[in-house]
C-alpha cells in the first residue's frame, strides 16, 4: 500500500494496517485520499463496486451467508454520487471524499 501510495504521489501517508483502521505511525493527508480517490474512481470496477447498495456473501461449511448494506447514504441523496469513504482518525477526527459526476464532469 504504501509503494502505491508513493507511485500516486500520496507523499504525506503510510499504512500501517491493511484494513485501513487505526494503527501506530499511520498517517494520511486530505490532498493525499483525494490523490488516492482519484485513482481510484478511475477504474470502472470499483465505482461499480462502492456504488453497489446491498451485496450477497453465500454460506460457506459451517457458517451461514449474510447481507453487506451500503450506508452511504449520499448515493441515493446526491445527484450524480458516485461514491465516497467516510473515516475516523484519533488525530484527524472526522474525514470524508466522493466523487459526484454531473453532465459528463468529475467532481472531487
């Protein structure tokens, strides 16, 4: 993650958890998830992906299969929302990007 990070030029981050929570020396800057949202919105898989509302995990031996909920609830409250990521950092607090396209323009 943080040789991606460098390639896209999110010089003000490191990932210390793969999940993304909160780890010791993990740091991310606002330019830097617009740098990472950008590349990420980029690719049509993904938008596809953080626009789905509800998402089907089957039953695997000996547990059962559950429902993932989108809860983002700008999708649906936006016109033209592709997506976004809402965050918690203890030193950062409260986050959040998207991305809305309207008329053919992205909007980060």
């Amino acid at each position: 993650m943080n040789q991606e990070a460098r390639r896209l030029r999110a010089n003000h981050s490191h990932a210390v958890t793969p999940s993304g929570l909160d780890g010791p020396g993990q740091y991310t800057s606002a330019c830097d998830l617009a740098l990472i949202a950008r590349a990420c919105f980029a690719r049509e898989d993904f938008r596809r992906y953080i626009a789905t509302r509800v998402a089907y995990v089957p039953a695997q031996p000996g547990k059962p299969g559950f429902q993932i909920v989108n809860d983002n609830t700008l999708l649906d409250r936006v016109s033209g929302m592709l997506g976004g990521k809402t965050g918690f950092r203890q030193l950062a607090r409260q986050k959040y990007v998207g991305v809305v396209e309207r008329d053919g323009c992205g909007s980060w």
